[in-house]
C-alpha cells in the first residue's frame, strides 16, 4: 500500500480511462453507509487538480451521496483495474454539491465532460472533490476481464491473439480489458424521456428529498416541496448534537466543575 498527499499526474490519467468507479460515504451517524457505481469516468469524470476532482452526479433514485456531502462532507472514490495489471486506488475526500439551479453548475459541466458533452439530461449536481489523500495497493483478489473481444450475436468471438496474428493495426490499439465495456443507453433514454414529459422535477420531489436516514437532500427539490430549508437544517443539526451523548455528557460535567470551580476561588 502506498499514501499520496496528492495525485500523480499518472494515477490521474489512469484514473480517468477507468470505466467504472465506486462513491463511499455515510451519515455521521445514521446506520446506512452508502456505496455506488459510477460509470462513463470519460466523461462524467475528471481530476481539476492534483487535489481535487469531480463528477457529474445524474438523477437516481436516491440522494444519499448529496445528503452525506451536506452533513459531513465525507468521501471515498475508489477506483480498480481489471486488466492485467492490477491496482486499486482510492482518493479520501471532502465533498460539496453544486445543484443545477446554481450559475457554476453548467461551466462545471463542461469542464468536467472536457469537451466530449454540453449538457447531460438529467443531471441533478456536480460532486466537487477535494482530495486530502490517495490510496494504492494491490488488486489481485479483482477478477481479471478475459483477454478477448465481444462480437455480435451471429458472428463468432475474435480472441486478442487472432487479431494480433492478422497485424490489425487500428484494433490493435484498442486492445485492452476495456474492449468488453460499453456504455448501457438506459440512463440517457430514461432521463431523456423524463425530462421530455416534464416529470423529472416530480420524480427529485417523490425521491430525492431526502437520505434514506432521513438527512436533508437535493436542496431544490426540498424548495419544491415547500421545505423552509433553514428550519429542517437546523432540525437536523440538532438531531445530530443531541445523538453525541457522550460528548454533551462530558460537557455538562465539565461546566459543573468550573462552575463550582470558580466558586470557591469567589470568581462567582
């Protein structure tokens, strides 16, 4: 295992060839810790810096990232290889949300699609991650992507060696265990049609709103249920104080020390 204090320039373009990466966060101190997939790192991913990277964050069916990002900040993205040398890297984080009512959201975007997409149907925020720390080791217990290329239905698979054998030198370039992935086009066609329909802000309302330990959510979906924002946040401040027992507890014992402290000493 290696330790980074910030990211080398070629974990960072290796990080952005991956086609799938992990999000890591939780509650302070709800009892969910939320782990999800992410893939198209090309382009919903990009390091901004050797401390700081982002991701577009497209509509789900649940907020808990942006929730944990509101609470804590916390943050783990975890990144491996399933070609034939292996790694996993992971990048320790402090995350904030920048939704899509907010005048940096579409430079955002744009910057971090690095000119392969405009816009991306459907998407609630940009999660900006300031790393404070990056992880290596070793990815052996990772199942290896068989060395060999998908083809269509009625054709018969080509392994990488045939290939090689026939000198084709254009496909030879694209050899690698990132030859087995594609992109699913579910995600755009559903976002596509939610938006088409006007339905995609109602579905923020039925679903985003909030964390399934009941953290405040997308903020613009809390505003269109008609949430105070400042009322529910302070409720969930103190929600969360009042869940530090042990830390109120040593501080209602330390007042009453001083306090009988300074009465002896005729302070009070």
């Amino acid at each position: 295992m290696k330790l980074y204090p910030s990211l080398p320039d070629d974990l960072a373009e290796w990080a952005q060839r991956q086609p799938v990466f992990f999000t890591g966060s939780a509650a302070t101190h709800g009892r969910h810790v939320n782990v999800s997939p992410k893939g198209l790192a090309d382009s919903h991913f990009a390091v901004l810096g050797p401390n700081q990277c982002a991701y577009i964050d497209r509509t789900g069916s649940g907020c808990e990232t942006i929730a944990h990002a509101y609470e804590n900040g916390r943050l783990c993205l975890m990144f491996m290889s399933f070609g034939n040398t292996p790694r996993i890297m992971r990048f320790f984080c402090n995350s904030s949300v920048i939704e899509w009512d907010n005048p940096r959201f579409s430079g955002m975007v744009r910057r971090v699609a690095q000119g392969k997409r405009e816009a991306f149907d459907g998407a609630r925020a940009v999660i900006v991650c300031d790393i404070w720390e990056v992880q290596t080791s070793c990815g052996y217990g990772v199942p290896r992507v068989k060395q060999g290329l998908y083809a269509p239905d009625d054709e018969e698979p080509v392994s990488i060696e045939d290939v090689l054998r026939q000198g084709c030198s254009d496909t030879e370039k694209k050899l690698s265990e990132l030859a087995v992935f594609e992109t699913r086009p579910t995600l755009d066609k559903w976002n596509g049609t939610k938006v088409e329909n006007g339905k995609l802000f109602e579905y923020h309302r039925e679903t985003n709103v909030c964390s399934m330990d009941g953290l405040p959510g997308l903020r613009t979906a809390r505003r269109d249920v008609g949430q105070r924002l400042f009322l529910v946040d302070a409720h969930a401040w103190a929600r969360r104080v009042a869940a530090e027992k042990s830390g109120l507890a040593v501080g209602f014992g330390i007042a009453i020390l001083l306090y009988f402290g300074l009465t002896l000493l005729g302070v009070l």
